[in-house]
C-alpha cells in the first residue's frame, strides 16, 4: 500500500523553487494575506493531478488524511485531489466518509483552489439527494473557507438545474464580507444565468443595487455589453 511520505516524495520531485515563488504571491501566502503562513513548494496543478493519478487507489483514507494536515499546500491539494477521485468512484458508504471527512478538516481547507478543487465536487454531490442545512451551518461560520465551501457546494445542484440553495445563500452571503466569498457567490449566480437567465436576472433586479460591486461584475460577466452596462450604472 503507498503511504504519505511516497506521495510527498512524488511531489518533491517535481517541485521547482520559481513556480513555488509565484504560487505564493497568487495565493497571498504572504504576512497579512489571505494565505499566510501556508507554504508552496512550486508543483503545478497538471503534476499534482498526475500523482493524485497514481496513488487514489491505494492510499487509504487516514494517509490521506495525513496529507491534508500538511503544511505544504500542494500535499493539501493532491490529498484533495485523491478524495475527489475516491469520492466520484467510491459506493455509498466511502462516499460518505470522504464528505464526513471533508467537514470535519474544513480549517485545511484554506485557500480558494483547495475549495473550488473539492466542495463542488464532494460536499455539493453528496448532498443533491439529502438534506442540506449544513450548509446553512457553514455559510454563517466565521471560518471564511467554509463560507465558500457553502456556495461552492450549489454548484453540484446547478448542474442539475436546482438554483434554490444558490439563491438561498447568496441572499445570507450578499454582505459577506470577504471578497474571496463575494466572488464565489457572483461566479454561482453567472452559473445559473448560464442555464437559465431568466432566472438570474429575476435574482438580480431585486439586490444588484445593494450587491458588492465585485460580485454583481462575476454575475453579469456574460451578459450583453448594454446589459451590463445597465446594471453596473443602476438604471435597470
């Protein structure tokens, strides 16, 4: 069985000190950044699909998790990357666990990539059949991470054409004050225009002029050059 320490070795060696760099300044993890104190080791996300590739099969769950209690964010994100892979492919019961285990290591979770890499694709899955007020729990959680984790989730429910819980929390989220769930909430709303715009618009009309101003651009980002123009000029 692989462990923790051969994905680690994997990854290592194909770290490059340039990229690790540049992955630091992206992901502000830089002194009062939104990323502060994490650590890159400069692996690209390609390479880390790649060894995600190689070991899901047979990395158990608590090697797994080992990796996602690193201080290194791109073990985080491959750790991520393998539950995701275990996720789409497991039954019921490992399904479970992995979305069980995802809540419950939400404080690792901590940057935008490492959400938008399992909450959309974990947390919103296994919910889309069952009872969702969890997300209600993380979308008032102080933890700014779980706050996206929340409208990320909707994302899994868009594709199928469910847009409550989107609009459910992009109404609690429209004051967030995070820009990182301020986007998020815009990027869900495009979501839902993108398949149904009528019923974006219907959205919109009643809170763009109270919307943060980055959220109301990522909503709007596909709308017609005049239509948005309207919107961003409030004479809707």
């Amino acid at each position: 069985m692989a462990t923790s320490v051969d994905v680690r070795r994997d990854l290592a060696s194909r770290a490059d000190p340039r990229r690790a760099e540049s992955s630091s300044r992206f992901l502000q993890m830089v002194p009062g950044g939104y990323g502060e104190g994490d650590r890159a080791i400069g692996v690209s996300v390609p390479d880390q699909r790649t060894v995600a590739g190689r070991y899901w099969r047979d990395l158990s769950l608590a090697e797994t998790t080992t990796l996602l209690h690193s201080d290194v964010h791109e073990e985080r994100l491959t750790s991520l990357l393998i539950l995701v892979r275990k996720f789409t492919r497991g039954h019921e019961q490992e399904r479970g666990e992995i979305y069980r285990l995802v809540l419950a290591n939400t404080d690792r979770i901590n940057n935008w990539d490492l959400v938008d890499s399992s909450a959309p694709y974990i947390v919103g899955p296994w919910l889309v059949d069952k009872e969702r007020g969890v997300l209600d729990r993380l979308a008032g959680s102080e933890l700014v991470w779980d706050r996206r984790i929340a409208i990320m989730a909707t994302f899994a429910f868009i594709k199928a054409e469910d847009f409550h819980w989107t609009f459910r929390l992009s109404d609690r989220l429209l004051h967030d004050p995070h820009d990182l769930v301020r986007k998020a909430v815009g990027w869900m709303l495009r979501e839902v225009g993108n398949r149904d715009r009528a019923a974006e618009e219907e959205f919109l009309l009643r809170r763009y002029h109270a919307m943060p101003r980055v959220m109301l651009r990522y909503a709007i980002e596909k709308f017609e050059p005049q239509r948005r123009r309207e919107y961003l000029s409030g004479t809707l």
